[in-house]
C-alpha cells in the first residue's frame, strides 16, 4: 500500500496532487495571517467615531497613550462617562444604554482592539506622532466610520512604503534640492527600512 501511495506521488499526477495540496497549505496559512489582521469581533459597545469626530472630540482624548508609547490605550467607563454624564441624551437612548449599564455595574469595559500589528512588530506610536503623522494616516477618516475597522492591512510592505516615501529625496522632502536635506533622508531612509527599527 505505501510503495503504490509511494509510486503515485512519483508520477505526473501524483507531483500535481502534491503541488496543490501544498498550494492550499499555503493559501490557508496566508488566510489565517490575514484574518488575524482584521477586526472580525463585535465591540461591547457600539462606539461611533463619526459622531464623536464630528463633535470635535480629539483622537488623543480617548486614546492618550498614543503620546507615551507603544500603546494608545482603549478609554474607560470613566473616561465615557466622564462627558456622557452631562449629557441628557445618554440616561434615555437605547444605544446608549449600554454604556449605562457599564457604569451602574461598575463594569470595565473590554474594547476589542482593532488596528494591531503581528507579535514580532514593535510599533510605537510616539514616533510616529513625533515626525507629524496624523491618526488618520494609518487609521482612516474615522468622520466617515461608523464602527471603527482598520482600513487597511498593516502589514510590512505598507509601512516600508510609507517609511520610503516620507524619506524619498524628492520635491515634496526636500523642495529646494538642498544636499544637506538629502543626505538627513538618506540617513532616515536607511534607519526606518531597517529591520532592527520594527523587529528587535
């Protein structure tokens, strides 16, 4: 039995079977990375960022830790609270009867986090913040999202190219072609393309 399993896997049908077999381990593999990548849960609460942004509420007044480091931090029922409470609306409105419900049972509220990069990727938003990137650069206008989804796969080769093209020597870097803008990017260039910045 195993020498006939043996000898088919030899012949011209047998090496397709094998080639598709291991093409759909592959796929699947591949699939697996990407759905980790991909905000498939249901949040506690049904947060709308468009009504929040459009009232003028800044990214960095729920998500603070953005300033400090790596992680921007998920707001509490404290922090919700802290304006719903003065607003009428919330003691009567049934999406807003969850947050309520939190805020009587004392109960933390356990965001599902969204926008997350593998393990083996150290991101830090401080940096980031640092050298002028805007939330929405990675994240999406979020005055046009109701519930929040990653716009986007945060993968490797989108943070290469964006890390390229904010070091490009080009007209919109360095307008006046001046040399010595040209060898600060080329120094940039070479650290944020280099493994050691993402992965240590």
């Amino acid at each position: 039995m195993v020498k006939k399993i043996f000898e088919w896997v030899l012949s011209p049908m047998g090496r397709i079977g094998v080639l598709i077999a291991a093409l759909s381990v592959f796929s699947l593999f591949a699939f697996g990375i990407y759905q980790t990548q991909q905000s498939l849960r249901e949040q506690p609460i049904a947060f709308r960022h468009d009504v929040h942004v459009k009232m003028g509420v800044q990214c960095l007044y729920c998500h603070p830790g953005a300033l400090r480091g790596p992680s921007p931090g998920l707001p509490t029922q404290n922090k919700c609270w802290g304006c719903h409470q003065q607003i009428a609306k919330t003691l009567t409105s049934e999406r807003l009867a969850v947050l309520v419900e939190y805020v009587k049972n004392d109960k933390p509220i356990k965001w599902v986090p969204v926008a997350q990069v593998p393990d083996f990727v150290h991101f830090n938003h401080r940096p980031h913040i640092a050298a002028g990137v805007n939330c929405e650069d990675c994240h999406g206008d979020l005055s046009k999202q109701e519930i929040y989804e990653n716009p986007q796969v945060l993968n490797m080769g989108w943070c290469l190219n964006c890390h390229k093209s904010r070091t490009a020597d080009s007209i919109q870097n360095n307008p006046n072609n001046d040399p010595k803008v040209s060898a600060l990017l080329e120094e940039k260039r070479v650290k944020l393309t280099d493994c050691g910045t993402c992965h240590y």
